[in-house]
C-alpha cells in the first residue's frame, strides 16, 4: 500500500509540475528579477507583472497544500504504530496536514501580495 501511495503520489507531482511548468513559468519571475521589478516598479504595468507573479506562486502552494491533504486523507486511513512512535515524520498524517497548512498559508500570503501590487497600480494608472 505504501508503495503505490508514493508511486501514485510521484505521478501526481510529475503531472502538476508539468502543468504549472507551461503554465506559471512566464509569470514567475526569479528572485533576482522579482528584487528588481519591486525595487524599481513605478508603472501599472511594472505592478501588474510583480502580481501575476505572486498569483502564479499562489497557485503553486495551493497546488501543494490540496496535495498535502490528499497525502494526509490517505495516511489517515491506514494509521499505524508508526503514527504514535514518530508522529511528525514525513510518513504520517500530522506531518501532511501540517505542510498543508502551512502552503495554504503561504498562498493567502501570496494573493494578499498581488493584491497589494494590484492597488499600487491604481494610482500609477492615475498618473
């Protein structure tokens, strides 16, 4: 069981990187690119890119937080031993539910970020 669990997950990995590969690779800058347009945005459009950029990291942890869920849903059903003996190892259900929570968090950050941005471009329109 545990084995097709990480065969099944891996798959699931491969498939969502690739989807978000050709997806959110044109709106995701890198840290390099992302420190310099925050640094030097001055235009509706300099904002508008910095907040597609954190919509697509968004998309990405929420991407990662529904698959900590499944991951932990599945742990949940077959509870072991291993739960009580080791219960944040990478094998159980709190582990899982953690991740969970903390990528889903990390996203509402990162919409609250482009949402920002997306304000700051108001009054550049404005100008």
């Amino acid at each position: 069981m545990s084995k097709l669990l990480n065969i099944t997950r891996s798959l699931v990995l491969i498939a969502m990187a690739a989807a978000f590969t050709t997806l959110a690779s044109a709106q995701i800058l890198s840290k390099d690119e992302l420190r310099k347009a925050i640094a030097t945005a001055s235009t509706s459009e300099d904002h508008e890119r910095i907040a597609k950029h954190y919509d697509a990291k968004a998309a990405q942890l929420e991407a990662e937080a529904k698959d900590h869920e499944e991951d932990a849903a599945e742990y949940a059903k077959s509870f072991s031993a291993h739960d009580q003996k080791h219960p944040m190892s990478g094998q159980t259900a709190s582990h899982c539910k953690l991740f969970a929570t903390r990528f889903a968090e990390a996203a509402k950050e990162a919409r609250l970020l482009a949402a920002d941005h997306r304000q700051m471009a108001k009054p550049a329109k404005a100008k």
